[in-house]
C-alpha cells in the first residue's frame, strides 16, 4: 500500500472511533498506531505498533509514557529522551507532525527508521486531552520511498544549499550545503523557516524568521524568485544570499510545503566591493586613466583625463584615442597596439599629448594589457601623468647648475687676481693675509645677498642695502658717518659680488687715507637713475690735506676701472679735492640688474 496516507489516517481515527469498536478498527489498520492522554500516558495501541516496537508495553509503569518503544533516536544516533520524543512535545505545544522521521531501537538491538504522524486531540474550549500517533517503518513504503531517498541523496550533493519545510514552516530536510551557509545544523522539524542563527535584510534590518522570504512563499502560495537576504552565523560572520522558495503542492493542490534554495552570494558582493573601490580610486586619481579596445576606440575616461586633456567623458567615448596625439607623433598609436596585442605593458613612455584647447602637454605614460575572464586580451589601459611642473623644475635645475657653475668660475678667477694684485702692494705676509681677509670677507657678504630668495631671508640684493652690508663694519657702530641718498635700485646675482668688491675698496681706502680715518669725516653716496644710465657718486667729506692724486695708482683703482669698463661696460672717474676724494661710477641699468 504504497499510496497509504498516514497522516490522513490519524486525523480520521477520532471520528472512525465513535461510530466503530476502536479496538476493531486499530487492529485492522496495517500501520502502528497508540494513543495518549494529556499527560502523556499510553490509553491504546494496536498490534502493528508493538510489531515496530519489538516489546509489549507497560501502560501506568514508570518510564511507560509518551511511548511504547525500548529506546528512541534521531537520524544521527542521539538518544532521545521519551520526555523528549515527538509524542511529548506535541501534547505539550499543541502541534501535531507530519512525516517525522525517527529512529526505534528494539530491545535485541535491531533498530527501523519510523515514518510518524501525530495529531493532537482538543476538546471544545481547545485544551489539549490526548494525541493519536500513527507511525510505520519508512523501508515499507515502497518504490516511492526508494525515489525519494534518491532524490535526497541528489540533493544532498549539490553545491547549493536546498531545503525543504512542511506546511506549518518546519523544515524537514536540509543539505550539507545548506549547513555549511547556516554555520549550523538546525533540529529537523523543529527549526521554522530558515536554519540560520539569524537573518538581515541587505541594509542590516533585522528580519524575524517568520518573515523571511520561505515564509511568504508559504503564507502566499506563490515561489519567490531571487530575494536577497543576509545570513548570520552563530560565530558572528554574516553570508548574504539570494532565496528561491517555491511552494510544494499535493495532486489535489493542496500546500503541503515548500522547497527552497539559497545562493551564496559572497564572493559575488566581494568582487563587487573590490569593483567599487577600483572605480573609486580610478575616479578620484589626479592622473589621467582610460581605456580603448584593441582598434584604438575610446572605452573608458575618468576625471583625471578630463582635467588634463580638456575633453569631458561624453566627448572622447567612442572615438579614436588618436584625437589626443600631435600631428607629428601619429606613428606612436601603432606601435602601442602592436606591443599590447603581444601582452607587453609599456612603463613610463615620456611623450606629448594635445588638449582639446590645441596646447601640448607633456606626459609620462604607462599602457597595460585588459585581460577577459577566457585570458584574451580585448583592450588597454593608459595612465597619463602631467610632467610639465617636473620638466619646468628639471629646466630650473639645469639653470641654477649653469648659474652656479659660472659664478663659481667667476669666484675663483676674482680671487685668483685679489691675490694676485694685492701681492704687488703688500709690504709682508701678514699685511697680505690680512688684505685678502678683508676682501673676502667683502665677498661674503655680497654672496649672502644673492641668496635673498630663500625663505629664511629677509634682505633683499639693493643697491642700498649692498652699501650698508659691505661699508657698516668700517663705521664702528657710527652709522650717521654714511649717508646714501637716490632710488634703491634692485642688483641682480651677477652684478652684486663686483659692487660689493669696489665697495670694500673704497671703503678700505677711506678708513686708511679718507675721511673714515678721521672721527669728523663723513661718506656721502649718491644714487641716481638718468634714462637708461644708472649713476653713483661716491664722496668724502671732513678730511683736509693734500688735494693731489698719486703718483701710480692703486689696486682699488684698478680694480674698479677693470669692472666698470669691463663686465659691466661702464665709466670711472675719481677726482682728489681738498676735504676728500669724490668717485663717479655710471653704467647701463640692464647691466645693473643682470
């Protein structure tokens, strides 16, 4: 009697009871049934029930209740307490069950796999007064069985996780997958639902059980197709998945369940998220990234590309990226394609690239292979830096490099001829050291003015605070002995060491013959511009004596006559009075700021 419904049985015997003798009707019946009263003790049971138990039970002894087998299992060998077997907690919540499977140990150790249906009596006010089980051995159902126990074994197999309830929700089969997503073996036919520890939505709401996609597709009757939800398991780890529930109808298309499978979505939303942080970091670059297929057509353009060609992405998508190369570097695109069809990747190629305005901008450029799933190569990746602030910087270097190497040149051929020239005038050693210490020292300072651009200066390289850098020291602290009149004029770096060594000189001059060797002697320098001509006058006062010139002329004579007229192609003259000696210097203004 394959097609026997036992669970259509118990719900029949109460009725069949009052209008036959029960004893006839259950000794008739070909499967085991017994039945209890609220308390759980044993009031019937028919011979195929002890048949299935291997033993007569005791009703009204110790130990006799809720049923009449020596020892009850679960599927998996765990002893099950009788207070704990099936009949028990149907009396104790009200619920019945249908298709429980469990397993009967009889007393010579012979175990079967009982098939059992439980329905639960209630009286008219609903209080629970007993229950009738009605439970066969699960290898006698036949072919049908045997298809079954096949396609549970298919299902068990299969990587995704499938389980199925009855029609109150409980589950009643559940793959190892499905375990392995749960993080948990749930209790068949007791877990509602879904066997997972707890459930989300995909924002991180909370979802109760008995609202979870499984139970709609119950409390509706329709199949739910792809409803996202996130798992988590009793460890804290979260998986989110897609559910598929479909309801399970019987021929007369009755709800008797539903199937359900879940899709373990993981890996798909980590990849997901890696894309997302991929674009993110491509988007916000401030380098210029796209991609083209292997014709050179424009797929890709973030932010970074429009910055720096000009084009906005609706502008360049779809076209040849050749729109961006110069006229004259049009053979470069070939060349790329080929090496990237070849898998090469191409590191900092430095070339030029045109903006949408027409200018040109020079770049360092790397291209990469684009690789599909199948390992094919179907396009490239370009990333373009803006170089023209290094070139720049690299073009300034290369200037400071030349500058500094030619005023070092110059140094060492202005020192060689101070040693030179003061060797001629000096009358020891010591004399000589202590001219050239001088001097230098006057070089000194001049150089520190040619630093005036560095941030931790605050001097500036003018024709007046030249004179007061060099000449101050021979002042002793008496500043009002120097008086500079005339526009400030700026001195460029090459002009300020020859201005700072024919101020020495004068000054050195004045302090040994002139009017700085006397307390009431005073220096008066005058600065004025007359067009393109810059003119100083350098005169002395409060020093009465001989008005003559010398007789052969000195090294700051010299000196400043092989400046003026040399380097800077200007004019000297000096001029002996009564009070002290008056110094005129003229000179071309763009060779003053040179």
């Amino acid at each position: 009697m394959s097609t026997f419904d036992s669970a259509r049985l118990s719900r029949l015997i109460p009725s069949l009871a009052e209008e036959l003798d029960d004893a006839l009707v259950l000794e008739s019946l070909p499967v085991g049934v017994y039945a209890c009263d609220a308390e759980g003790a044993i009031v019937r049971y028919n011979r195929a029930a002890v048949a299935l138990w291997g033993r007569e039970p005791r009703p009204g002894e110790p130990g006799e209740r809720f049923c009449g087998s020596y020892r009850l299992l679960d599927l998996g060998g765990t002893h099950i307490p009788p207070a704990e077997c099936p009949m028990a907690i149907a009396l104790a919540t009200g619920r019945g069950y249908r298709d429980e499977r469990i397993q009967i140990e009889r007393p010579d150790g012979s175990r079967i796999v009982a098939l059992v249906n439980i329905e639960v009596l209630k009286n008219a006010l609903g209080e629970v007064t007993g229950a009738v089980n009605v439970f066969r051995d699960s290898e006698s159902l036949g072919r049908g069985h045997g298809r079954a126990r096949e396609l549970e074994a298919i299902l068990q197999s299969l990587p995704a996780a499938v389980y199925t309830t009855d029609l109150e929700g409980r589950i009643t089969f559940y793959n190892e997958a499905a375990a392995e997503l749960w993080g948990v073996r749930p209790e068949l036919h007791r877990s509602e639902f879904c066997g997972s520890w707890k459930l989300y939505w995909p924002d991180g709401t909370y979802l109760p059980h008995d609202q979870c996609p499984m139970a709609t597709a119950l409390k509706e009757g329709k199949a739910i197709r792809g409803k996202e939800a996130v798992a988590e398991r009793p460890d804290g780890t979260r998986v989110p998945f897609l559910a598929h529930p479909t309801p399970l109808f019987d021929e007369a298309g009755r709800l008797t369940g539903a199937v359900n499978m879940l899709v373990d979505i993981g890996g798909r939303k980590d990849a997901e998220l890696t894309a997302q942080r991929l674009a993110a970091i491509v988007e916000s670059s401030d380098d210029a990234i796209l991609s083209k297929d292997l014709d050179g057509i424009i797929t890709s353009w973030n932010r970074g590309a429009e910055r720096l060609y000009g084009y906005a992405g609706h502008e360049v998508l779809g076209k040849p990226v050749t729109i961006l190369i110069p006229e004259d570097r049009q053979e470069e695109e070939p060349g790329i394609l080929a090496r990237i069809r070849r898998g090469e990747r191409i590191e900092h190629y430095e070339t030029m690239r045109r903006r949408k305005d027409g200018s040109l901008v020079d770049i360092s450029l790397s291209v990469s292979p684009i690789i599909d799933s199948t390992g094919k190569i179907v396009g490239a990746s370009k990333i373009a830096r803006d170089i023209t602030d290094r070139r720049r910087a690299e073009e300034q270097k290369d200037l400071l490099l030349r500058e500094m190497d030619h005023r070092v040149k110059n140094l060492f051929a202005l020192a060689n001829s101070m040693v030179t020239l003061s060797s001629r005038n000096a009358a020891c050693v010591d004399a000589l050291v202590s001219d050239l210490q001088d001097r230098f020292g006057a070089l000194s300072r001049a150089h520190s003015l040619t630093m005036s651009r560095a941030p931790d200066r605050e001097q500036v390289a003018t024709l007046h605070v030249l004179i007061h850098k060099v000449i101050e020291p021979y002042l002793n602290d008496q500043a009002e002995r120097l008086v500079v009149t005339g526009p400030d004029l700026p001195i460029g770096p090459a002009t300020v060491t020859n201005f700072a060594l024919l101020l020495h000189e004068f000054a050195t001059n004045a302090v040994k013959y002139g009017a700085l060797a006397v307390a009431q002697g005073k220096v008066r320098i005058e600065c004025r511009e007359e067009g393109d001509t810059v003119r100083i006058t350098w005169r002395e006062h409060g020093k009465p004596g001989e008005s003559s010139e010398p007789r052969e002329e000195g090294f700051g004579s010299r000196l400043a006559r092989a400046t003026i007229e040399g380097p800077l192609g200007g004019s000297f003259a000096r001029e002996f009075r009564s009070d002290g000696v008056e110094i005129r210097l003229s000179l071309p203004r763009l060779r003053m700021s040179a």
